[in-house]
C-alpha cells in the first residue's frame, strides 16, 4: 500500500511528541483518503495506536492498485485487532434498540436459530422469538427510555453469553 500512496516519508511513531501525534494522523488519514483509501474505527483507540497501525501494518499489506473515480478501498482496524468485549457490548445495544421498539416487522438482529434461547436456557426459533417479542409489545407497548448494566459478559469459545 505504500507504493499505491506513493511511498511518502513517515514519521516514525516513537519520534512523535504526544503534542504532535493527532497531527500526524490527520495527515496521513488525508493522504489515505487523497489515495482512495478509508480506514474506520469501530470502537475508540488511542490516536497513537491508530498511528502505529497504519504506519507499521496497515501500509505493509499488498493490495491490488486499482483506481476507479469515486471508489474507495476501506479497511477496518477491528478485522486487524478484534475487541471481542466492546463487540458483545456493541451488539448487546443494538440488540436492545431493536427489541424496544414496537413490532417485529423491522426487527433485524443478524442471529440465527441456534443463536436464540428462553429465560431458562433452551433453544428457541426466530419465528417463536418474535412470537414472544410481540407479546411483550402488547402487554409493555412503546418502550422509549431504558437503561441497562451488564451484568456478566462471558468470552468463552465462539459463543460468548451476556447478561444485563
């Protein structure tokens, strides 16, 4: 990607006082971006670790240098460095901002079958969870203000569990 961005002098990170580092990044996201290249944060990292990523990872991948106007290609730090933590908890609020609105007509939380259990902890289907969405829109209708705390967040395997 270096090449594609026409091998620029990069500062190193260690070199960059603390003062000066939100500077550099700007720089380099503009020459990115000048290039056709996005990179997206989903969760908030530090502007240094955001540096160092790209000047000692990301600018190091091969990539295929093709332009087309208008066509950017976008890369995600999170695909590079998972946060497995800040994924169930992001999940966990989308999943409550869909279940509170009324309806299940445009609910989509992307979980299958195998995904979906009861309070007791047997499967269900997406067809009896919706099932049990709408009865509990009809008994507690239009839910628009809830806070929630979870309680216990479990990253154990590929099917981690949350609690709130």
């Amino acid at each position: 990607m270096r090449k594609r961005i026409g091998n620029p002098k990069i500062r190193l990170a260690d070199e960059i006082p603390s003062s000066e580092i939100e500077e550099e990044l700007d720089k380099l996201l503009e020459l990115l971006y000048a290039n056709n290249v996005v990179i997206d944060f989903i969760h908030d990292i530090g502007d240094r670790e955001a540096y160092v990523f790209i000047t000692e990872e990301l600018l190091d991948e091969t990539m295929d240098d093709i332009r087309i106007p208008d066509m950017y290609s976008h890369f995600i730090y999170e695909e590079f460095h998972p946060n497995d933590e800040d994924d169930i908890e992001l999940w966990s609020r989308e999943f409550l901002d869909a279940f509170f609105k009324e309806g299940t007509d445009s609910f989509f939380i992307p979980i299958g079958d195998k995904e979906l259990f009861d309070a007791d902890g047997n499967p269900i289907s997406q067809e009896e969870f919706k099932t049990r969405t709408d009865e509990f829109h009809v008994l507690y209708p239009a839910i628009t203000e809830y806070e929630y705390e979870i309680i216990n967040l479990n990253i154990d395997g590929c099917e981690p569990t949350v609690e709130w």
